[in-house]
C-alpha cells in the first residue's frame, strides 16, 4: 500500500525529531522502537502543533496510525 499524504508529511518530523534519514523509516515503523523516546515524543508533539497529545503520541506509535488519527482529527 502506498503512503498517505497524511504519512509522508509525519515521516519528515519523525525523521527530523529522531534524526535519522527518511528512507530509514516506514509507514509500519513504531516511533519507540526506531529509537525514539520521552523527549523525542514531546518535540514531536511541539512540532505537529499540539494536534496530538503526548499519549495519543504512546498509543499511536506507528506511523500509519499516527497519521491516521492526524487525518480523524482534521475531518469537519
């Protein structure tokens, strides 16, 4: 399946919060697991603009249903 939009753009702040190369990461990846931690979480939270809570960030960890939740939450 291909990515989103929605999942395309939250690759690029994963990549630049955790610092790694965006072809590193996939829609499938878990944030925790490809290194990312507390601090990390809380400068992703900051750069989406507050849109998802801190622990929306822990219980949404993959990339897919991250972005997914980020799409939920901007439907009128």
């Amino acid at each position: 399946m291909n990515a989103t939009d929605s999942e395309r753009r939250l690759l690029t702040l994963w990549a630049r919060v955790l610092g790694v190369p965006e072809d590193r990461i996939r829609r499938t990846d878990n944030f925790f697991e490809i290194g990312g931690k507390s601090m990390d979480a809380a400068r992703l939270v900051v750069a989406l603009e507050h849109r998802l809570a801190l622990h929306e960030v822990a219980c949404n960890a993959v990339l897919s249903s991250m972005a997914a939740l980020l799409d939920e939450r901007s439907k009128p």
